[in-house]
C-alpha cells in the first residue's frame, strides 16, 4: 500500500497540482487486479469515510442526537461500519451515554475531581458492556425466573395497603402490626409499636420501615438491616403524618396541619419554611404533596406541590398546576412549574420516586396540551408531546405520565396509548416504569383448584411509550419461567411491548387482547416494581418475576 501511495504521489502536473487521468488510469489499472471481496471492502471504506458526514460532528452534537434514540437504537448505531463503532465506542460518548441512561452511577461514580475520574472511566467502561445487556433485556421483557409468593393469612382484606421496595414486600397484619417479607430469602419479620398503638400511615425504604402513630403523635423508624430487633427510633410531630418519604436516614413528612418536617433518624426534626412558593401561585390554592430526598445529595431535596384555581372559570376548571421547589441547606433556591389539564378534576396521583431520580407527578387522560416552566421565573412555555398536532392535541385513547427528574430539574410528559372500554378503571391499575406503563389483567375465568394456581394464571402487559411511527412487529408472550411461548402479530396493537403469563399452558392470542383490555379491575396499587423484581398482587399472593440472575428468589415454586 506504501508503494501505491508513492506512485499516485508521483502522478502530478508541472504545476505541482495532481494529474487526474494519469491517477485514474493507474486506479482503474488497479481495479482489474482486485478480487470480488477486496472491492466490497474498498466500497465499505469508502462510503464510511469519505462521505460520512456523522463522523464528523463533534461529540456534544452526537449525544444530543442520540438523546432522541431509546437504548438499543443507540446500540445499534456501532453495527453501521467500523469507523461507527469506533466513534460509538470510544471513552467520552460512553461516559456521555452513562450519564444519560444510568446517571446515578455517573454521578456517584464519575462526577468527580479531576484524579478520582481516572480512576473510576476504566471500571465504568467495563461495566458498561453489561448493564446495557440488562437494561435491553428488561425493556424486552425477558426475565429469568417466575415465583408465587403465598399470601400471609394475616394479611387485612384491603389490597392497596401494601409497600414494594428493593426486593422486600411490606404489608399490614393488623391495625397495630406491618410485616415485612425478603422475597430473596423469603424470611418475614413483623414490627409493631412496643404500646401496640395503632400504625397509621406507613412507608417502607430501602433501610426503615416508617409508620405513624397517635397518642402521642409520633413517627416511628424501625431498621430493616437486622430483623430480629424490635428496638426502633422515635420522634414526636406536632401534628398527624399524611405523606413519608425516605432517602437511607433522611425522611420528609407532610403532616395535616401542610408543615412540611425534615428528619434526620435518630437526630433532630427540621421545620421547613415553604412560605416563598407563594409568590409563584397568585390566585391558586396550595396543597403540600410530596417531599423527595436527593439520592446522593443529602442536604437537597424537592417540595411537590398541587394548586389549582381559587375561583373555577370554564377555562381553568380543569388545571392543576404542579410546582416543584428546590431546597438546598434547607433554603429555597429553585422553583419549576408545570400546568396539566386532566379531564377530571380529581387530585393529582403523585407516584413519588421511580427511577434514577425520576418523580412520578400523575398519570392521567388530558383535556388539552400541557405547558411547562424551564426557567425559575415562572414562565411557561408549550410542551408538544410526540403524537400530538395543532388540529388533534390528545388522542382520544391516550393518557399523560408527567414525571419530574432531580437531576436535571426538568419535567417530562410521556403519552400511551391503550384500547379500553373502561379507561379510568384501566388507568388506576396502571404502573409506570422506565418507559413503559405495566397493566394486570385476568384472563378467563379461572379452574384452579386453590390460590396459588389461581395467582399463577394472571397476566401482565407492557405498554411502549406512544410513538408518532411504530413498526408492526410481533409482540412476544413469555411462560413462567421466562420462555418464549409465542409469537401474537400486533395488528392494531402495536404499542403493546409483550406479555407475561403465569401459567405456561395458557397463552392469550390475537384475537383476545382487546377482550384482556376490557377487564374492569380498577383496583389500585397492584404492581410495582423496580430493575431487579416486577410484584403483581392477587387474591392467592403475589407473583413475582426476578430479572436478576444473581439474585434468584426463594419463593416456593
């Protein structure tokens, strides 16, 4: 190649300007001597560096591109040709794609001095081959393993009084007891006031089980690292709990008399001055929603508000407006506002925490398009959603996931489409998850014989984030023990992402999905999850499907 290079060189006219018939009679000289795959390869070459105008955007402007991609388009993007998969690749767009898509590893990791990123870019790079394995794999539906967890007996009747955290289940045993059950271990341990003073509202973290109480009114804080203790910490509130949150020892607490308290288990209580998110709701009443502690900053965390109009017009009947407010040292520093229009003018459904910082502010079916500030001064601007025109702002079958994200102090609003005879009962059932919205559904009536089969013959469907173009592919049913069973063209259901059914002998078909969406369940808070488990609740206990292969779960098959 060295000897051809010096001998196009050579080729040049007397004014030092290349001779280009000399050099094409040389190349097409060279051309005849080429086998078949030599010229494939010299095309390939050609068209990926010569004429590549991607290659040559710099790396800020290829991460916004792909900000517009989901995970395993982006992946993808390597495959095109060599020069693609060294520049999708290389350190920085990785680290970029980290900080995209796992931030809370890039910011615990690699938002770092100077000395401590060079330390952590070549561990990050070797993680992160396989964390997109996994995450693709989740968005797929592709799980390792499918269990039924019994139903405890001294469960209370009520269905939504139960708690999923971090691959613990927390549920109510009796006014005055919650139990906790390790569905890794399937150990159960049971927490009760030591007066056995009824529990009120409760909340379960990845470290404490958080319950309050009266008489007097307190919170108490028992630790979930050691359950065979029943020793616990305590503080006394000045008025009833209605909404816990917690971030390891952090806990935010609104209370009925709309204080919104700080405490730090086993140190003080903080009373939290809100007064000035007043001056950005002229006009509204305010009601304290929801307080979410930074998951690594512990001196941050964010008030959610909802307001909605003093005096109703037929204009603004409909309109919340949420308002998140920044507070760092337990000063107010940013505010962010947003104003929905949901069609019912029911409260606002704050979910609270989801994933890697995400809030969930509501879900819900809109009566118009919805506005947003990105500024801290209040002003709104248009917020289009995809799907969503000037002549046909809401599609009549579509519902709204309003998020708010902590680390970048912005909201979102996703749209899905579904097919529902009975869309409020569906919505309320509903569970939102990295992208995708998780609905349980009962099939035919069942034969089972006891709970536990009856528990195994549920089924789970998740929805893919509403597109302006989604290709017709098939939509895959996985069995219990996360074999494909089948393959269901989509039709008109395309924004189906895949089933699940508990039992292997029973598979929905084509025909029978619009009959699955007319289930009126309408029963709340009967799915959760989270990367490592999905928990579905019914009447013979709960069914869980396990993504992590190291983890497994000990539930009796």
């Amino acid at each position: 190649m060295g000897r051809l290079a010096h001998t196009l060189d050579s080729l040049h006219l007397q004014d030092g300007q290349p001779d280009v018939e000399a050099r094409s009679r040389e190349l097409d000289s060279l051309l005849r001597h080429l086998t078949s795959s030599e010229i494939r390869r010299l095309k390939i070459e050609l068209n990926t560096s010569a004429n590549d105008i991607c290659l040559e955007f710099p790396l800020e402007l290829l991460l916004c591109i792909t900000q517009h991609l989901d995970l395993e388009e982006v992946v993808s993007l390597r495959s095109v040709s060599r020069k693609w998969n060294e520049t999708f690749s290389s350190a920085e767009f990785c680290l970029g794609i980290i900080k995209m898509h796992f931030r809370p590893v890039w910011e615990k990791h690699y938002n770092l001095n100077t000395d401590q990123k060079l330390l952590e870019k070549e561990s990050l790079m070797k993680w992160l081959p396989g964390a997109i394995r996994d995450r693709i794999r989740r968005q797929h539906g592709r799980y390792q393993s499918m269990s039924i967890l019994p139903r405890d007996g001294r469960m209370t009747s009520d269905w939504s009084d139960w708690q999923y955290k971090n691959g613990k289940i927390a549920y109510r045993v009796s006014r005055s007891a919650i139990s906790v059950r390790d569905i890794r271990t399937n150990l159960t341990a049971t927490y009760m006031d030591e007066n056995r003073l009824s529990l009120e509202n409760w909340h379960l973290s990845d470290e404490f089980l958080l319950a309050a109480k009266k008489g007097p009114i307190s919170l108490n804080a028992w630790p979930l690292t050691d359950p065979q203790t029943i020793s616990h910490e305590s503080i006394r509130l000045p008025a009833p709990a209605v909404r816990i949150s917690a971030q390891k020892n952090q806990v935010g607490i609104i209370t009925t008399a709309h204080q919104v308290l700080i405490w730090s288990i086993g140190g003080a209580l903080i009373s939290v001055d809100t007064s000035a998110v007043h001056e950005y709701l002229p006009g509204f009443t305010i009601r304290q929603g929801l307080v979410v502690l930074h998951p690594l900053e512990q001196s941050c965390f964010y008030v959610i508000y909802e307001a909605w109009p003093k005096h109703f017009t037929s204009t603004n009947v409909h309109t919340r407006r949420v308002v998140a407010q920044e507070f760092m040292g337990g000063k107010p520093t940013k505010i962010k506002l947003l104003d929905l229009h949901p069609s019912t003018v029911e409260p606002l459904d704050l979910t609270g925490p989801l994933h890697d910082g995400v809030i969930g502010i509501h879900k819900g079916f809109q009566a118009q398009l919805s506005t947003r500030s990105e500024s801290d001064t209040g002003e709104y601007q248009g917020s289009r959603r995809s799907g969503q025109t000037e002549t046909n702002d809401i599609h009549p079958t579509a519902f709204t996931m309003a998020t708010f994200d902590i680390y970048q102090g912005r909201f979102a609003l996703e749209d899905y489409c579904i097919s529902h005879h009975h869309p409020e009962d569906f919505l309320r059932s509903a569970f939102y998850w990295r992208n995708q919205v998780f609905v349980p559904v009962y099939g035919k009536p069942s034969e089972a014989r006891n709970l536990i089969e009856r528990a195994s013959e549920n089924l789970l469907i998740a929805i893919n984030q509403r597109k302006a173009y989604t290709g017709r592919q098939s939509i895959p049913c996985y069995g219990s023990q996360g074999s494909l069973l089948r393959l269901i063209p989509a039709g008109s259901h395309s924004d189906i992402a895949y089933y699940w059914t508990g039992n292997v002998d029973y598979a929905v078909g084509d025909e029978e999905i619009g009959h699955i969406y007319d289930v009126r369940s309408g029963i709340p808070n009967i799915v959760q999850r989270d990367d490592d488990f999905v928990v579905f609740m019914n009447w013979g206990g709960w069914t869980v499907w396990c993504f992590d292969k190291g983890e497994g779960c000990s539930c009796p098959e």
